[in-house]
C-alpha cells in the first residue's frame, strides 16, 4: 500500500464514523458530509425509503426521534478501489431505543439489528463521499 491508499482508508473509514454519529446524534446536516448531493440511499431492507440525500435526511428526520436512543456500531470495512472509486462493505449493529433513560428489559419498543452497509465512494473536492448506499439487514429483533 502506498500512501495515498493508506491516507484514503483512513480517510473512508472516518467517512463511515460521521455516518454513525449523524444517525446516532440526530445531526442530520453531517450526512452532507457523507453524501453526494445526487446520492441515492436506500434503506428499504429494513422497511425504510429509497431517495436523495435530501429526500432521505427529511425522513430520518421524521422517523428516528420515535427512537431517541440510539447506536449503531461499524465493523472493520472492507474497501476496494476500482476506476477511481471505492467499493465499502461495512458490516453493522444498532440499537434503537424509546429512551435514553435506563429501561426494565421487558420494556417494548427496542429494536436490535445488524447487517452490512454497502456503500459505493468517489472522491471530490471535498473529499470522499457516497454516492450511493444500500443497507443489507441480517437480522433484526424487536421487543
């Protein structure tokens, strides 16, 4: 690996990070740093909307407070560089909780989950961003 390769998965796996961050925190504005403007993302695997950047910050926006407790863990990724973009596949956990206060266990309302996130990057003058994502479910539970 050269050092561009090494400064570009670095690069992406910070990428990947902000991802998190922005779903986790409710900061819908970071995912313009994770998204191309003309991204498509597609979250119907887990029941969700296929759309724009825009298109889907307005949704999240819309569903993901009924789940104010939220993490989503990233696994390592595996990269792949092909005529100037990146291929990612980065396998994934999270939680979606009706608090954040500390619940009994047989409080309803949890979801568990997990699965891959497959993202397609190209790099801008900005950096790298996703042109397009499709989450893969795995697995989900609800209680």
């Amino acid at each position: 690996m050269d050092t561009q390769e090494i400064a570009d998965r670095l690069e992406i796996t910070g990428l990947l990070a902000r991802y998190t961050r922005a779903i986790d925190s409710g900061q819908w504005d970071l995912l313009d740093e994770v998204f191309s403007p003309d991204a498509v993302i597609d979250y119907r695997a887990t029941g969700g909307i296929r759309g724009t950047r825009d298109e889907v910050k307005a949704w999240l926006a819309e569903v993901l407070p009924y789940w104010p407790g939220r993490l989503h863990l990233i696994g390592a990724p595996t990269i792949d560089f092909q005529d100037g973009e990146a291929v990612v596949s980065a396998p994934f956990t999270d939680t979606l909780a009706p608090t954040r206060d500390m619940v009994t266990a047989d409080t309803e309302g949890f979801l568990h989950g997990g699965g891959w996130y497959h993202h397609r990057l190209r790099r801008t003058s900005g950096g790298w961003r996703s042109v397009e994502l499709v989450e893969e479910q795995a697995w989900r539970t609800a209680r």
